[in-house]
C-alpha cells in the first residue's frame, strides 16, 4: 500500500500542477483534491480516505458532490 500511496502522491503533484479545466479549478480544495485522485488518478476510496485523513464515506460523498459540481458548473459554461 505504501507503494501506491507513494505513486499517488507523485501523480497528485503532477495533476495539480498542469493546466486542469476551468469547472475543475473552481471547485473548493476538498472536492477538487478528492476528484483529482479519485476520478483522475485511479485511487481507491480506502487510499484517498487515507491520503486526506478522513473516513471513507466523506471520500464517496465528496466525490458525488465534485461530480454534481462540475456538471452544473459545464452546463452554465455552456450557456
């Protein structure tokens, strides 16, 4: 696991750090850091609970929330 951890985290300050789409950019720190290494990176649940030091059910709903987020924010881009 430590080995995936590390992984992630390299992967993390690569994402972070190149051009991420606008919608994604305005979204708060928790959401955005959950999006990045759930959605993006391909982290676990379980990995990225551990990552941000908090349970994995806030991982998930985060997650759905970054996701309705993101679609609302697209769809008023859109317009």
């Amino acid at each position: 696991m430590l080995t995936t951890l590390i992984y992630i985290e390299q992967r993390w300050n690569f994402a972070s750090t190149n051009t991420f789409p606008e919608s994604h950019n305005r979204l708060p720190q928790h959401y955005r850091e959950v999006l990045i290494l759930v959605v993006v990176l391909g982290a676990s649940c379980e990995e990225t609970a551990s990552l941000c030091n908090c349970a994995v059910g806030t991982v998930k709903s985060r997650v759905i929330r970054a996701r309705q987020l993101v679609k609302e924010a697209l769809g008023a881009d859109a317009l």
